[in-house]
C-alpha cells in the first residue's frame, strides 16, 4: 500500500501501524487462530477509521431487524459449553482407551475391538437377551466368563 503526497510523521505511523497489523492478520492466519485474527481485523479496521459494531447497529435499526432475543444468546452460550465438554469428554475418553491400549500391551484397533466384543458379550449375558448376531469361540467364551462380574462394572 502506498501513500501519496508528502511524507509525514502521522503517514509513517499510520503505515508502521497498518504493517504491525497486516503482519498479525497474516500470522493469525496461518497459525489457523480465528481469534487472534479477529483481533488483527479490528485494529486495521481501526486504523482505517472503520467501526464495525457502529455500523452494525445502523444496518439493524435500517433494516428493522429485532434483537436478538435473551433466551436465544443464552442458548447459544450454553450450546458452545456443550461443545467445548464434549470436545474435553472426547479427548478424555481417547487419553483413556490409549492408556488402556497400552497396559493392555495392544494397539488401540485391537484395544477397542476387544473392548467391543467384551460389551457384546456382556450384554448377551443379561436376561431375555436371545440372539443379537455375536458369535463367540469357545477360548473367548471362557476368559470373558472368568471376568464377568468386572466386566459388568464397565458394560453393563
């Protein structure tokens, strides 16, 4: 970007600033920091004497828009904490069944195959279950019957 006209201190620290920010955008983005880029939005927006809430008021009282409900921000606060716990209970499970995987001297396919079929098997054990398609060898029925009662404790 460049500037006509005489080189003065307020153009020099309007384009070092204009610079400052650019570069933030640029890194924001690759850092794939959707906040941070925000951030660098509103200072170029700043700097070039844009207000971005100022004129989205205007475009809403222009355009007769309502606001926005309480109810409808609240629910949406509380649909982004459920987003952020699931995505917090998803990384906890997996820490988990790797950890397992692990003192179970398995891969985390055969860690999560087993533990599969072990819930099968349990859950062929309750009562009036006949038939669900689990086919268990001989070897396997044994050593999940030996385990059973603690093996109810996490399938059942």
């Amino acid at each position: 970007m460049g500037m006509t006209g005489v080189t003065t201190a307020e153009k020099m620290k309007f384009m070092q600033d204009w610079t400052a920010a650019s570069q933030e955008a640029q890194q924001a983005v690759t850092a794939n920091d959707t906040a941070r880029m925000r951030r660098a939005q509103v200072k170029l927006n700043t700097l070039m004497g844009v207000d971005a809430h100022a004129d989205s008021v205007k475009a809403r009282a222009t355009c007769h828009v309502p606001p926005e409900p309480a109810w409808m921000r609240r629910a949406d606060s509380l649909a982004a904490i459920s987003d952020t716990l699931a995505v917090r209970a998803r990384d906890a499970e997996s820490a988990g069944n790797a950890a397992a995987a692990r003192a179970a001297e398995m891969t985390p396919a055969q860690f999560a195959m087993a533990a599969e079929r072990a819930e099968g098997f349990v859950g062929l054990q309750a009562a009036g279950n006949v038939g669900s398609g689990w086919v268990f060898t001989h070897v396997e029925e044994e050593a999940l019957t030996a385990r059973l009662v603690d093996l109810k404790k996490y399938f059942a």
